[in-house]
C-alpha cells in the first residue's frame, strides 16, 4: 500500500505538476523583483532631475569642475608645506574640543541609553506598561538629526561645545539605546530571578544579574558609537558648535589664502579618526571576542 502510494507520488505527472508550479513561483518572483527594481529606478531618476532643478547650479554643467578645489588647495598647501606643522600645531586646541565633545557626549548618552534600555526591553523593565513610551521615546531621539538639535540649541544658548555636546549625547542616547535593549533581550534571566528572590530591588537585579552579561557588548557599541561623534562634533562645528569644524569652515570661507590652514585641519582630523577607529577596533575586538590583544 505505501510503495503504491509512493510510486504515484513519483509518477511522471506528479513530478511535471511540481516542476510547472515551482517555475511559476520562481517568475513570478522574477517579475516582482523587476517591477521593484524598475521603480526604485525611476524614483531615483525623478528624485535627481528634481534635486538639479532646483539646485542653483546645474550638476552636469558644474561636473567638471569637482576637482578645482581639492587642487586649489592641496596645490597651496604643498606651496607652504614648511608652515603645515606650526599650523597643526595652532589648531591643536581645538582638536581636543573636538576630541572633549565626542568624548562628553557619548558618556552622557551612553549611560542614558543604558537605564532607557533596560526600562524598554521585555522582562526587565520596572515598569512594564510604559515599554512602548521608552521606545517611542528613543526612536524620536535618534530620528532627529543632530544638527538640527544643534542649530535650535545654538540659537537658545548661544555658539560654543555645549550646544554640540547636548545635541550629540541626546542622538547617542536614542542609538544606543536601542541597541543595548537588543543586546538585553537575550541575557540570561535566571540571575535575575534567583536575586528577586532574596529580596533584591530593580536596581540591584540589573547591576549585578544583567550588566556583568552585558557589558563587553555595551562598550563594544559605546565605542563604536564613540567613533562617529568624533566626526559629527567635527561636522557640527560647520554651524558654530565650536572645535576644529568651527575653524574648518572659517578656512575654507576664507578661499584662496588660506587653503593651508584647511589642509593642515583635514589632516589633524582624517589623522584622528583614523587612530581612534584602529584603537577602538582592537578594544572592541578584545570585548567581543575574550582576546588577550
């Protein structure tokens, strides 16, 4: 009865039918895969002809001409070659505001992050009911650009590091926030349990049956995150946040003249990002993976 069964299933007919049904499948997936390849292309297209329309140059017509600054100023900066270190040196300072906002921001974000992602992940919360607020409340802080924060704060407090600061640590907190609860979900609860039974408060089950199982995670990220404030400090300074952006743009407005100043402020930073990323990739390394680098 059963190899009956089974011979029928094999018949010719039965086969043809489930190859016929799967090439269905397989072009239809092709059609559809097309169809929303074809209009993420035309939405690409329609959105670059409107962009260049409304821009105040044409990009075609201004393509060639992309390269005219770089040379203009590396041109000038090899001219004065012999001053670039006195100029690093002069702008030094303000690298490490740059440096000191990074740094301030993420701590400040980084620990704020922390206590919204344990009070937003599922099973550690204290308040259970206001999960949804706590992570509502973390997608707005990292959906608000920080530039934007920047310039309103800019315009309530004034130019300076404390307005970049603030607007840097409220998009970290919303960043890391999320990706600590996710790390958070998948800790192991029986420590907690086994502290809720001795009587032990929220904050005591998060410090001591959470964070030992989270933390090499948590800096990992924090580091990461570390990384890319150094450069969004060196771009706020663009709109009067102060450190090395702010005296980036004061060259670069400047023009022709003082294109050794702008260069010798690209290389202190492309200089500094690049230490801090292989410093922070080897430390996170050693988090992630237990090494004894």
């Amino acid at each position: 009865m059963t190899d009956a069964a089974l011979g029928k299933a094999d018949s010719p007919a039965t086969l043809d039918a489930i190859q016929s049904s799967y090439m269905v499948q397989v072009q239809r997936r092709r059609l559809y895969g097309g169809l929303t390849l074809m209009i993420f292309v035309l939405l690409m297209v329609s959105g670059f002809v409107v962009a260049d329309d409304r821009n105040a140059g044409g990009f075609w017509d201004g393509l060639h001409q992309i390269g005219d600054y770089p040379a203009a100023v590396l041109s000038e900066a090899w001219a004065k070659r012999a001053d670039l270190p006195a100029l690093m040196q002069r702008f030094f300072p303000a690298l490490i505001e740059t440096i000191n906002i990074a740094a301030v921001s993420t701590l400040i974000g980084a620990c704020a992050g922390l206590v919204l992602s344990l009070l937003s992940t599922r099973g550690l919360a204290r308040w259970p009911r206001l999960i949804p607020v706590f992570r509502r409340l973390m997608d707005v802080m990292r959906a608000v650009p920080e530039i934007v924060i920047a310039l309103v704060l800019i315009f309530v407090l004034g130019g300076g590091p404390v307005p970049a600061m603030i607007a840097i640590a409220i998009h970290t907190a919303g960043a890391l926030g999320k990706m600590f609860s996710e790390v958070a979900e998948n800790a192991d609860l029986k420590p907690v349990e086994g502290l809720a039974s001795t009587g032990a408060t929220w904050s005591q089950r998060m410090w001591l049956g959470i964070l030992p199982q989270v933390a090499p995670n948590y800096l990992s990220y924090a580091l990461l995150r570390f990384e890319i404030n150094i450069r969004a400090s060196a771009i706020l300074g663009f709109v009067g946040a102060g450190g090395l952006g702010y005296e980036l743009r004061n060259a670069m407005a400047w023009g022709p003249g003082r294109f050794d100043e702008a260069a010798a402020i690209f290389i202190l930073l492309f200089g500094t990002i690049v230490f801090f990323d292989q410093l922070s990739s080897r430390y996170r390394n050693r988090l992630t993976e237990g090494g004894h680098a």
